[in-house]
C-alpha cells in the first residue's frame, strides 16, 4: 500500500493546527514532522514540545524524522510526545542498533534513515531491525531542494534485500518528491512518499495528494 506523508516543515507555521487538518482531510496518512538541531543538520526546526502540542489535533501517524546528533538522548521525550513512529539516521550516532532496539522497547515503530552520501550497504545489516528504511532524496537540513533520482539505485537495493530476506520492510523516500515524480519512486519500491512544499504549498492538496496516488498504483515496483 502506498502512503502519503506531508513534510511539517512546509507548513505554514502560523497556522499548524488548521495546515495538518488541511491535509488529513486531503488523505494523508502520515505527517512527517522533521526535527532538525542546527548541528546534525545545519538547520534548526523544532522538538517534542511542539509535537506534543500538536497531537491532540490529529490523528495521523506521527513520523518523527530525528536529524540531531546522539538521538538516544530524546527518544522518551518523542515517544511521551506522541511519536508513532521514530527514524533515526545511521550517521547521527555511534551505535544505531542500540537505539532502535530503545525506540522499539517503548512499543514504538523505528526506522533508520541513510543521507545521500552515505552507501546503501551500511544500512543492510539493520534492516531486519527496523520496520521503515528511509532513503533520503536530498540532502537533509532545508526544504525545497531538487530530488536526486540517482539515489533511486538506493531504494531498489532495499527493495531486492527485503524480498530476498522475506523482510516486512515500508521503505520511504524524502526530498524533492511531487506527483511528477511520483513514479520514478513507487517504481523503485519505495512505498511511503514524503513530500512537503508539493502539498502544504498546494492551492489544492487533496488533487495533488491524489494525483500522487494515481501515478503510484499506475506504477508499482518493477524488479
């Protein structure tokens, strides 16, 4: 199944409370809320004060995106914030299995994110210890940026490792994504679509969010 998860970070931050509303009306089913610290990342966002101010008003999956240096620290303020689903990057901390192995004690989804210049073969032996990889199509810090579809030989690695491993495995895809690309990913094997200014920029994001869905099911994984 293909979901869509609008990016936080696009929103109009005035306005939080009516943009998600916005979209779940629209059909998303995830909001990917991006929690950046200025160091990890060299941008600065916001945290688990937010989050949970924001999760009484929704009933989306949480996906918390963690781009901060020694996660670890944090992972039971995201959870008691309302995290439904906490992703890591393999490059943000010393022992990463540790961590995952945190956020699943506390009966949370995890995932394990790779940056664009990290090799996909770092993240293979994590994941029969994750329920999501993210593969990240941009360099991660800034919305807006261009997708890089080279990072889709990434994806369809995942892809390949997962089925040759009978893993279940969602693979998600952030950065530069619209329904104009919407194919080049699906067909890859990515299955969780993040895109932020495509939908929260949108005068209509229920027909960008279908048309995402469209292009989806008319493109599905080719091996």
């Amino acid at each position: 199944m293909i979901y869509i998860a609008p990016s936080l970070l696009a929103a109009d931050f005035a306005n939080l409370k009516t943009e998600i509303r916005t979209v779940a009306d629209a059909g998303a089913n995830y909001l990917h809320l991006d929690v950046m610290d200025g160091a990890f990342v060299p941008n600065i966002s916001f945290g688990a004060p937010v989050i949970s101010a924001l999760r009484p008003h929704s009933k989306l999956i949480f996906d918390v995106h963690l781009m901060i240096n020694d996660p670890g620290r944090y992972i039971n303020d995201f959870v008691k914030a309302g995290a439904d689903l906490i992703t890591i990057h393999l490059e943000s901390c010393s022992d990463p299995a540790k961590v995952l192995k945190e956020i699943r004690d506390r009966e949370v989804r995890c995932g394990l994110a790779i940056s664009p210049a990290t090799p996909v073969e770092e993240i293979l032996p994590y994941l029969s210890q994750i329920d999501m990889a993210l593969i990240m199509t941009v360099v991660p810090g800034f919305g807006g940026q261009k997708f890089m579809p080279d990072m889709m030989e990434k994806v369809r690695t995942v892809k390949r490792y997962a089925l040759t491993h009978n893993l279940k495995l969602d693979i998600q895809v952030d950065g530069g994504i619209s329904a104009e690309n919407t194919a080049t990913v699906t067909e890859a094997g990515a299955n969780i679509i993040v895109a932020g200014s495509a939908i929260f920029k949108a005068k209509k994001p229920r027909a960008v969010i279908e048309a995402m869905r469209k292009e989806a099911e008319k493109h599905p994984y080719k091996a």
